[in-house]
C-alpha cells in the first residue's frame, strides 16, 4: 500500500514512542527516512522499507 508523504509531512507510526507521543515529522527524505517525534524532539532515522512497514497514515502534508 502506498503511503502520499512528503518532506515536513505529520505522520502517525504503529507504535507509540516511549515518551507517548506516535506522531512525527518528517525531516528528511532519501534511501533513509529521518523522522523528529512531535512531543519530546528526538530524531531517528528508518530505512525506506522499515518506514514504510511502521506507518500506520498520513496526518497533515506541508505545501
């Protein structure tokens, strides 16, 4: 399934981070997909495929 995001989109994860917070923004885009948790601003970064597992839906897309 083929999830419409794009660089500063608010997506919402399967899994909640453990702050408890499961909406993030997405910082950056590539092979790796950087992504900055909304509550506590911790960044990870995910491969594509990982990312694209992990995504529960898009929220809000910039622009």
């Amino acid at each position: 399934m083929y999830k419409d995001y794009k660089l500063g989109s608010i997506v919402i994860m399967k899994k909640n981070h453990p702050c408890g917070s499961n909406e993030w923004q997405i910082t950056r885009i590539g092979t790796d997909i950087k992504i900055k948790c909304l509550n506590c601003g911790r960044t990870i970064m995910l491969p594509r495929i990982e990312f694209n597992k992990k995504l529960k839906k898009v929220v809000k897309n910039e622009n």
